[in-house]
C-alpha cells in the first residue's frame, strides 16, 4: 500500500509514520490510506518497486500536459499550426523572391575653392625699370668704338706686363736664377697678370674717368642721364672691370646680346660708354622734353 500526504501530496511508505517532506506525522492527519492501483507486471520484466511504477506513471502524464512529443524527448513540442508555419513559410519565400534595394550613391557637386596666397602681380602697368639712356643727345657708343677702345688697352697692359717680365727675368739671370714654367708658376704667373689688370682699370677709372684706350678714341664714361658720373659710381664701375676679367671677360663679351649693348659694368655702376660730350648740369636743366627719351643702339 503507497499512502499519500494530505499536505504536501508526497507518495509515502506503508510503513512511514512522517511525511519525508513535510515532517507531518502521518497519525495526525488521520490520512487513511488510499489505495493505488499497482501496474501489472509483464512476465520477463525486470521487478521494480510500486513507487517508481507509479512515478513514472505520472511523469508520463506531466508530459503529457506539457506536450512532450515522446517521453524520452528532451524538446518539449512546439504548439504552432499549421497555418501558421504555412504563412511562415511563404513569406519566407516571398522574401527570398524580394529583389533587393540597390542603393544608389549620391551624385556630389564638385566645389572649386580657390585659395590665393600670393596676390597676382599685373607688369602691363608697370614702369620700365632698366638701366637705359635717359637722353637721346648721349646715345650708347657702338661696338666697334668700344672694341677699338679695348684693343689699345690690351696693348697698353701687355706692354706694361711685358716690361715687368723682361726687368724680373734680368734680375733672375743677373743673380743666377732660370725662369720655370711649371703648373704652380702658371698659377702665380697668372695672378700677376690680374694683380696688373686690376689696377690698370681701377686706377685709370676712378683717378681719370675712363681707360687710355677709351681716351684716345674719344669715349668717355657718362650717367644715365648724360652727365659726369659721381666717385662712387666710378668706384663701382671699377668693381665690374674686376668681376668681368676673374670671369674671362664675359663681362666685356655681355654687350653682344645686351638689349642696350651694356657690359656689366655698365649695369653694376648706371653708367654707360659714350662718344658724345657728357652734358653739364646748364644743358639738363634746358633740355626739350620730347629729347628725354631712351636711346636706341646704332
């Protein structure tokens, strides 16, 4: 006989006096035992107690309510129709079938910004800065007068330089000595040669105003304006000479492609060779206006 607790409904023993569960006397609740019917027990079986046939009895029917597919399924049956997983179904399909949004990109409009960092500079307006003839009355001297020019002057610094030679090598035979030709005498010969160079054209050109060989063919070294340069002018011109012979004479060789046939002398110094009479400041001030205007070359 399997007895049942009136509190808690635990199956109990026959020969329990208190609930196991509840710690109620049996006595007490004057329970009277309530028969349960005992499965029947197939030959072959294996015996097992009345309490876990009726256990597993009411397991099966707790699966039951609970919509177990099987009694030894874990998974508790879902509770879905079938219209339900139908229309699942569908739209499932029908979402499959859905082509999909292609998303087109967005067209930007392309800004030009401009960033000026440095400001345009317009020349159109722009006055004539060159170092140019400001009088018609002194033009330029030509080529020809200045290549004469510097020719008598070439002649008069190898005669000087010649001269000086000739006194060095009497003296170096006088006392013995032999005149050597070897790389480092080059050097020094060379340095000698524009030490007289040198000072033939700074001499002549700040003490006098212009060389002997532009003396003699008449030029003379005038402003831009016409007039007798300054000293400190004559002083810079003088530098140009130097800086023109250390380059080989390019300096001399510049005026051949010169707009206004200027050496570099010319351009360092404002000052330019002419064959005209320089103009005292009595003509300046009476010059026509329409005669002050730039010189082109002959």
């Amino acid at each position: 006989m399997i007895r049942i607790c009136s509190k808690c409904g635990a199956l109990l023993l026959d020969d329990a006096e208190t609930c196991s569960f509840c710690n109620v006397p049996l006595a007490e609740n004057a329970e009277i035992p309530q028969p349960v019917a005992a499965v029947a027990r197939v030959s072959g079986e294996s015996d097992e107690p009345e309490w876990r046939v009726e256990v597993s009895r009411r397991l099966e029917q707790y699966r039951a309510r609970r919509g177990r597919l099987r009694p030894d399924d874990p998974q508790s049956g879902f509770p879905f129709r079938e219209e339900h997983s139908t229309q699942a179904f569908l739209d499932d399909e029908e979402v499959r079938e859905r082509p999909r949004q292609r998303f087109s990109l967005r067209q930007r409009h392309t800004e030009r910004v401009d960033i000026c960092i440095q400001p345009e500079l317009d020349f159109s307006s722009a006055s004539d800065d060159r170092a140019r003839p400001q009088t018609a009355l002194v033009p330029v001297a030509t080529l020809a007068e200045r290549r004469w020019a510097g020719l008598i002057d070439a002649l008069c610094l190898g005669f000087t330089c010649a001269g000086f030679l000739g006194l060095f090598l009497l003296a170096s035979h006088s006392a013995g000595g032999e005149l050597t030709f070897g790389k480092v005498d080059a050097i020094i010969y060379f340095a000698v040669a524009y030490l007289f160079y040198a000072l033939y054209f700074v001499l002549f050109t700040t003490l006098s105003g212009a060389t002997p060989g532009m003396q003699l063919r008449g030029l003379s070294v005038v402003r831009l304006d016409g007039s007798l340069p300054e000293t400190r002018q004559l002083v810079w011109r003088s530098f140009g000479y130097l800086l023109s012979g250390a380059t080989l004479m390019l300096g001399f060789l510049w005026a051949m492609w010169d707009e206004d046939r200027f050496t570099w002398q010319d351009r360092i110094s404002q000052t330019y060779v002419t064959a005209a009479a320089p103009l005292s400041d009595h003509d300046l001030l009476h010059i026509p206006a329409r005669q002050q205007s730039f010189a082109h070359n002959k």
